[in-house]
C-alpha cells in the first residue's frame, strides 16, 4: 500500500488544491492532506478550521484523510507511515523553491520521495495569496474555490473588519 502525503498552508484551499487532491487519490492508495501549523505567517483560517474545510471538500474521496502537523514534514510523513510526498507544480517559477525543498527533505529523510503533478492549465495561475487579494475587493472568487469555501472566505473577511 502505497501512502501519500500533500502538505501545505492551504489557506484556504483552492480548486487548483482539490484537483491535485483528486489526481493523486486516483494514482496512491491512500492521501493524507496535512496543514502546516506555520507560526510564521498570519492566515486567515486557523489550522483547525483549513483542516474542517479540508474535511468538508475532500468528503466524497474514500482514500483521503486530512490532519495537521508542526514541524519538519519529514517527521512527520515519517510518523504517519507515508513514503511520498505531493507537491504541485503550477509553473517555473515554482519549481526553483520546490527542488530545493524536495532535495532538503530526502537529504533528512532517504526514504521519503517528492513526487510532482504539474497543476492542470486550467488553474495555473491560481494561489490562495490571490484568492485572498480578489475576495478582500469583494470580487468573485467562485470560479477559483468550491462554493463552501467562498462562503467562508467572505465570512471571514467580513468578521475580521
Ligand atoms: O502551501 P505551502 O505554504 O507552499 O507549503 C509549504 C510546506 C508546508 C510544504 C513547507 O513549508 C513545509 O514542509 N514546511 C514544514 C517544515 C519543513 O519540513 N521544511 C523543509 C525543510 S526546508
């Protein structure tokens, strides 16, 4: 049985996400898609309610579980029994950060592969930064995330003024 890992900020996560989701449950046996507790930044969801959404959007996908980790991802695909990692690739652009943190994370950990999907074109331009900025204008973010997660956005937002 082969376990996968998608670690990410995923806040919030976007149809370009969920593609990536679908894509890697039909090839691994079983997905876990981890939320990075990041310190660092300063999202808009805490990390329980990205893995509720996360939960919420992924339902329909038998072999997809969702959790959360702080730490190194190697640790903890480690600990979760995954022997690969997901990462998508949109464009170029990503792929100088990406190489780097793949090459980081079999230098600590052998075992623990990166495997790439490259986005599918149709959502090549698409970022959570970007869904942020298009809803904090209060422009439509439909066609970028699932309609629970709009809603959800625009809540928060609205919350936060
Ligand atoms: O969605 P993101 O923000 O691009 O995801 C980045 C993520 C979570 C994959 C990356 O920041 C990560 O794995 N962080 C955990 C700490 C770690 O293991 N870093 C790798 C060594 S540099």
């Amino acid at each position: 049985m082969t376990k996968a890992i998608y670690p990410g900020s995923f806040d919030p996560v976007t149809l370009g996400h969920l593609d990536i989701i679908k894509r890697a449950a039909s090839i691994f046996d079983e997905i876990t898609v981890s939320v990075l507790v990041n310190q660092g930044k300063s999202p808009l969801f805490s990390v329980q309610e990205r893995v509720n959404i996360l939960k919420e959007v992924t339902k329909d996908i038998p072999n997809v579980k969702v959790d959360s980790f702080d730490g190194l991802l190697v640790d903890h695909a480690r600990k979760s029994g995954a022997d690969v990692v997901i990462r998508g690739l949109r464009a170029i652009t990503d792929f100088e950060y990406e190489l780097q943190l793949a090459q980081t994370n079999r230098k600590l950990c052998s075992s623990v592969d990166t495997v790439f999907l490259t986005t599918n074109l149709e959502y090549a331009y698409l970022s959570s930064s970007t869904v942020k900025e298009v809803a904090s204008y209060g422009g439509d973010i439909s066609k970028f995330v699932p309609e629970v997660v709009a809603d959800a956005v625009y809540s928060k937002l609205k919350a936060n003024k």
